[in-house]
C-alpha cells in the first residue's frame, strides 16, 4: 500500500510519501520514507519535523536529489534550449520540459510572474521567468560529499537568451539571414526542434545561437554550492544525522 500526505499549501507545502513492505510493485521502494520540502519556505519547528525526529533519529538519511532554481527578468520564450543529450522539448500550458518528472537532468522552464500572480501574489516587474534543473543521485549521498559532486547542466543543454535584433550573420545574404532566423524563430515557438532540421540548417542554427548570451548555469551553481551545503549542513545537524 502506497499513502501520500501534503501538509501546508504552495511552495511551504511539506511533501510526505511512503510504501509499506508489502508493496510488491518495486521491492527497492519498499518500506521506504520520503519527505519534499523547500527549507526556505518552511520553518524547522513545525510539528512534523518534531515527530521526524524523534521517530527516526537513528535512521540513516542521504541526499538523492536537489532542484536548483534561477528567476531571470526575461520574457520565457525568449531562452532557446540545446538539447545535447537528444531530448525533446514538450509544452504545457505555456510551459517548457526536457526530461520526465525526477529525472536526473530534467529542466523546466516558466513564467515565474504569472504563477505567482495567480495566486495573489504580486510581483513589481514586467517579467519573471524560472528556470529549473533537477539533480539526482539514485544511491544518494552524505552530506559531507557535496563538496565532491559535480552538477553541470552543460552536460545536457546549452541555453541562449535570443535577441532578434541582433544580426551576426551579416556575410551571408539578406536571404540566407532571413531564413536562418525563421528557422530559430520557429525553434523559439515551439513549432519544430532543432532535430528537424537538415544536418547543413542545424549547424547555421548552432552557429547563429553561439552569437547570442549563453546562461552560465554550471558557474552559478558552483558559486550556490556553499549555500546548498550550509543549508543542507542545518537540516541534517538538526535531524540529528551523524
């Protein structure tokens, strides 16, 4: 028997979900415990982590996986993904994914500002897009190994903040400039993928997104690594996890 409880509303919500040994489905989920929250939207002293500790203070705990958020004040559309690892974008409900639901890799992409603001929350800028990037690690990891992960989202996409009016392709003609920008026009809308195109069209495709602002993923994760561990040192030093 699989049960799931949600405890709180939005972001602070606290995520509970286990399966009893007699779930047969997957002995490795079996018996397990699993709690999803955000530590900055939720205060260590509320009721369920009190019970947490004193039922499982013995238990062994291991990180498995870490969702990193960006907020960038640029409209959503306008972040052109490059998938290396041949995934395919998929739209819903004006959001963007690559990769299915806690995968390793996965990325999401939307209007931060319209979700918020929709729930009567106001934002005082014209636009608020959030990109996020799951990591994960099956077997998890202490604590004391952050420092030894690497998490680079290079190693799946490249992502480019396009600007139309810029032109760097100005040795080719007025026709061949034009059609290469419908053809990133076309991959910005969501219309076709880059696999779609011929072999001779991805690379003027490529070589025109390399003249745009690439998003520099890897060294703002890197540079949030003290933060991540400082917080993650918090959470487990107060489950009592030694």
């Amino acid at each position: 028997m699989a049960t799931n409880i949600t405890f709180g509303n939005g972001e602070g919500a606290i995520y509970v979900g286990w399966r009893h040994n007699s779930f047969r489905r997957n002995r490795e989920l079996a018996n397990k415990l699993k709690i999803e929250f955000n530590p900055s939207k939720c205060h260590p002293e509320y009721v369920l982590f009190s019970i947490f500790k004193k039922l499982f203070t013995k238990n062994h705990k291991k990180i498995t996986m870490l969702d990193i958020a960006w907020d960038v004040a640029v409209y959503k559309d306008s972040i052109i993904v490059k998938a290396k690892t041949g995934r395919e974008e998929n739209r819903l409900n004006g959001s963007r994914y690559w990769g299915t639901p806690g995968s390793n890799g996965r990325l999401k992409i939307y209007d931060k500002k319209k979700e918020r603001e929709k729930v009567g929350v106001k934002i005082n800028q014209p636009l608020l897009t959030r990109i996020e990037y799951t990591w994960k690690m099956n077997k998890g990891i202490s604590i004391e190994s952050l420092d030894e992960i690497s998490i680079k989202p290079s190693e799946f996409y490249d992502l480019y903040l396009v600007n139309f009016k810029q032109n760097n392709e100005k040795q080719l003609s007025k026709q061949k400039q034009a059609k290469i920008l419908s053809m990133v026009y076309a991959i910005q809308q969501g219309w076709f993928q880059l696999k779609d195109f011929s072999r001779t069209a991805q690379e003027h495709i490529k070589k025109a997104l390399e003249c745009h602002s690439k998003l520099p993923l890897d060294q703002s994760i890197q540079e949030s690594m003290k933060t991540i561990k400082k917080i993650s040192c918090f959470i487990f030093k107060y489950f009592n996890t030694h």
